[in-house]
C-alpha cells in the first residue's frame, strides 16, 4: 500500500487494506501475565513459547529455572542482583488444532522481582487481557493482589491459572474460594485436575452446566523439556483409568456448577467472572489449554477512546500509545527505546507519524520488537502489536503517534507511590545537570517528582511505587549526567490527592506534609495509616482521596 492510496478514504485499496487490518487485529491477543515472583512465569514464558512458533524471541526468557540464559538485564546493579528490571513483548504465532486460523500471540512481560515499579503497572495499560498465575501451594500471594486491583480498575479481563499442580499444595475448592473471597473475582474453571495436588493426571474438561466433557490425560516427560503428550478420553474412559480421581474431579465439577461457577463470555470479559486452568507449567501440563483459552476467550484489540471519549477503531489509520521508556539499555551505544501498543491501523517501519503531544513529525526507521536483549526489526505491525522505537528521545509513557487524522489517548495514570525520598546533587556546582536530569528522568516517568516551596527546587522530593526506581535515578544521574547524587529517605508511607482548600491545614498536622506533583496534583504524604485515619476523623471537610489504588 502507498501513501496516495492511504490518503484516499473510500478507495478500493483503502478498504482492502481496511479489511487486512481487521483480520491482522482480529487474530491478535495481547496479554500479560501477572503473578508473585517465584509462582513460575518465566516457566510458563518458555512453556508457552515452546508450545508456539516463536517470532521475536530474546534467544531466550529469564534463565532461573536453569534450562537457558537470563538475556534481560541492561545495568550493572541489575546483572548483580540477577533480575530484570525492564519489560519487553514476545511475540509467536500459535495454530489452534482444530483450525487453520493462525493466531498471533502478544505477551507483554512484567518485571518479575518483588520490587515493583510503575513500569509493571504502565504494562497493564497496554495489554487486553491478564493471566493471574497461582502457585497452588501458595494461593494468593501480595504482588499478584497489587496488580490484579490494577486489572480491575482498567477492566481488563483476567483468566486464573493454577500452576504447579504437581507439587503438593491446597485443595481444588480452597484455592477457588480465595479467589472468590480475597478478590471478589467468580472462579470459573474450564478444566479441572484430576488427581489432587502432586499427582497431576490430566485435566476434566468441563462442557455445559459441568458435565465432564472429556479426559485429557498427559505423560510426564524428562525435565518437561518437550511438549508433554497428551490423550484424550471419553468420560467412560476416564473413569475406568482414573477411578476415584476421575470421580472426585467429577462432582468438583458439579459442585461449581450449583455454585453457579460455569464460564460465561460475557461476566468475564466485564471482569467479573474468571476462567480458571490447572497446570503445571515445568511439566507442560495445561499449557496447550491456556494458549487455546487465550484464543477462544481472550478479547482481540478493540477500538479505544481518545481523550474526548470517542472511540478510534482498529481499521482507523495508524496510532498506537507509548506505555514504557526504557534508557541505557546497552551501555555501549546508550539510547532511548520507547515502547508502543498499536492501536489502530497498519504501522511499516519508515513512516513518519506524527507526536500528538508536540506535534512533530516522528521518523520509525529504527523500530524493533525485542525481547530482553536481542533485538530485531519490524517492518509492519498491527493493533496489539508491541514495538520499540529507537532514540525516541521525546516520548515519555502514556503518549500518542498517529497518522491520519489527529488522535490522543488518555494519559496513564500515575500509581499511589508508597515511598518517598529527597534527592541532592552532593557538589554544588552539579546544579545544573541536576536540574536537567530531573527534568528528564521525570519526562519518562523514571520516577514521580514533588515540589514544595519549603524544600525548594535544589532538592525536590521523588515518589516511587517501588524503592528500586530510586536505584535506577542515582544510577543514570552518575552514568548519564555524571552528578553524584544523595538520597534520603522520607518518613512517610502514604499519598492521598489533596486540593488547594485542604492543602494549607493539612500542612499543620503533624506526620503530613504537602506538594505539588509536576503533572498538576496536589500530594499529602502521611506518616502512616493510622496517622491518616486520626486526620480523616479529626477534620472530615478535608480532601484525602486515593489515588490510582494499588494496595
Ligand atoms: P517466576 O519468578 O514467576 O518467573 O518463577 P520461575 O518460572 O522462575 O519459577 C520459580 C521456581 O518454580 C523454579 O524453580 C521453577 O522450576 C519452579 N516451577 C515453575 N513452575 C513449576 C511447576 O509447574 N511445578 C513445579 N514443581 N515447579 C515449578
């Protein structure tokens, strides 16, 4: 397709190429998997990867199970800690049995280590569905509630997988009720496991109103390297192979019937409802059963609303959203890789777009899709699709390329940051680059930064969701701007937005001190929660809100 031919609305090539994005959109899922570390994503990566044809692969995803190389780390305090500070999109191709229709699979990676940062939550924004992955020894643990309260409140669908159902753990119905309980979110399982937790069978798939549709019996493989076999059997079948396992994943299956715990397309994609598997991702067992859920239930990229709420549909031309900005990836050549979802249209690398927020014209000579380190080029992409454009030096998380007609989304909400720090520059003569750098690493959402009058501009206030983000600013101001910097930590736990009326008698209290954040939001930051409960109490006519719950 041309130029000429694009900017021709109505022509037949036009809606050709109008009728092409539909199908490329259409077969799309983009998804991310949300989970506490150690519950087994980077397993369930290569499980998943190994199950598919992969496109863009970083030779390999984190190595901690062993079975390959950790290829993700881009700084020094990174490689010493041995985790992956960054997030980046695999892609494969994935040919459902019983269908010729090939799918492509986007899976949006999430730092995996127990300190979070915004980056984590800035991936929910860009993916359409999430995978909630439970170790079944374990249940709910704290980083997978943190990011599901995000799922929620941007209505993402979320599909429960319960993994490590080899191992010895909870119970089928104790696990489901947590869900239920703890989150608010009706467990709906498609299949349940036969045999309890660490003698994992197979999976009874369930068919209408919970009657056992059909047994699909795996074989364990050495070190579950390969793709597990598997085999399926009739309910008869089954029972007279399995016996009281078979029986006992049967009347599970009727029991969440009564409960009224059947899927329903419609309560899932609202949110409300959760289609729930089993597996075991180091056996590969249940994998295949996600990927084919991921294709049947998970929604394909959808229009989104621009900032006027109007909505601009996936055959629309060209526009995509930037959800993370990744610096000095590699300290050989230190660039700046904006990472975009697409939303609508086709993108060929070596159009120029435009950036909604300057309004300048944007080159993309340089886009690649990566996963960890390696990268590679893309020449075209379509809605849901992640891609990384090079030295993107003006664009920060949250804004809009297009072509065509003007188009800007939403900005991406900050989190509730729950740490805080002062930051100095420890040579006065640095004053400068330090103003500079702060500038900067805000612009990119790097960090949250307040100001008050009181403190000044010489040494502003940085707000993390997670402590790591202040590793990352001291290390780029060294490396990047060469300014030492001091940093010291702030005594208080919490932010709630505030407005000019409360601000001044807010200040007066003890344990709270007021600011003001660089995109216009006035900040309380308080000690702790009792010390907000005893304010909230004492002065009620005061604004205390919570921003963007995560907690
Ligand atoms: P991540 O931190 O969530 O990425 O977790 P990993 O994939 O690194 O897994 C953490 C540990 O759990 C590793 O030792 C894995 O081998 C192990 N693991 C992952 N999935 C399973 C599983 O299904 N069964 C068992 N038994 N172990 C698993």
């Amino acid at each position: 397709m041309t130029d000429t031919d694009q900017s021709v609305p109505g022509s037949a090539s036009a809606k050709r190429a109008s009728s092409s994005v539909a199908a490329e959109a259409k077969r799309r899922r983009t998804f991310a998997v949300i989970s506490h570390p150690d519950a087994g994503k980077s397993t369930l990566t290569e499980a998943l990867a190994l199950h598919a044809q992969v496109i863009a692969e970083a030779g390999a995803v984190h190595g901690k199970s062993g079975r390959k190389s950790t290829v993700s780390d881009w700084m020094e305090m990174e490689k010493a800690r041995g985790i992956s500070v960054s997030s980046t999109a695999l892609q494969f191709t994935y040919i459902p049995p019983d269908d010729d229709a090939e799918c492509v699979i986007n899976l949006v990676d999430t730092p995996g280590h127990a300190d979070f940062s915004e980056d984590t939550y800035r991936v929910l924004t860009a993916v359409d569905c999430a995978v909630m992955l439970i170790d079944s020894a374990k249940g709910l643990e704290p980083q997978t509630l943190k990011l599901f309260q995000v799922c929620k409140h941007r209505g993402i669908p979320v599909i429960t997988v319960m993994n490590k159902w080899d191992r010895p753990g909870r119970t089928v119905l104790e696990l489901l009720d947590e869900v239920s309980e703890r989150i608010g979110l009706l467990p709906t399982p498609l299949y349940l496991p036969v045999g309890i937790a660490g003698d994992f069978k197979g999976l009874l798939r369930r068919g209408k109103d919970g009657e056992p549709a059909d047994y699909i019996k795996f074989t364990r493989t050495a070190g579950g390297a390969t793709i597990a076999p598997e085999e399926y059997l009739s309910a008869e079948a089954a029972l007279s192979i399995e016996g009281e396992d078979w029986e006992a994943a049967a009347e599970e299956s009727e029991l969440l019937s009564a409960t009224g715990q059947d899927h329903y397309q419609e309560t899932f994609l609202a949110g409300e409802t959760s289609p729930v598997i089993f597996t075991s991702a180091m056996l590969n067992f249940g994998v295949r059963q996600l990927l084919q859920a991921l294709v049947e239930l998970a929604p394909p990229p959808r229009s989104r609303q621009n900032v006027e709420g109007e909505p601009r549909d996936v055959t629309d031309p060209f526009s995509a959203v930037v959800f993370k900005v990744q610096a000095g990836m590699d300290s050989a050549h230190r660039d700046r890789i904006a990472f975009m979802r697409i939303v609508s249209g086709e993108f060929e690398r070596g159009m120029v777009v435009t950036h909604a927020q300057t309004g300048r014209p944007f080159a993309t000579k340089y886009a690649q899709t990566m996963f960890g380190r390696d990268r590679s080029t893309v020449d075209t992409a379509y809605p849901g699709d992640v891609v990384g454009l090079v030295n993107a030096t003006a664009l920060a998380p949250g804004h809009t390329l297009f072509s065509g007609p003007a188009v800007e989304y939403p900005p991406i909400p900050s989190f509730a940051p729950e740490h805080f720090a002062v930051l100095r520059a420890t040579s006065a003569g640095k004053y400068k680059q330090f103003r500079k750098a702060i500038e900067q690493l805000d612009s990119e959402g790097v960090v949250q930064v307040l100001r008050n009058d009181l403190r000044g501009d010489a040494s502003p206030v940085l707000a993390a969701v997670g402590p790591m983000q202040f590793e990352v600013v001291t290390a780029r101001m060294r490396a990047e701007f060469n300014v030492e910097t001091q940093l010291d930590r702030l005594p208080y736990a919490l932010a709630r937005r505030t407005d000019a009326e409360s601000a001044t008698e807010l200040g007066r209290q003890r344990g709270v001190e007021v600011f003001l954040r660089t995109d216009g939001v006035l900040l309380a930051l308080v000690s702790d929660k009792w010390r907000l409960q005893f304010i909230q109490k004492e002065h009620p006519d005061l604004t205390l809100e919570p921003l963007v719950a995560t907690a």
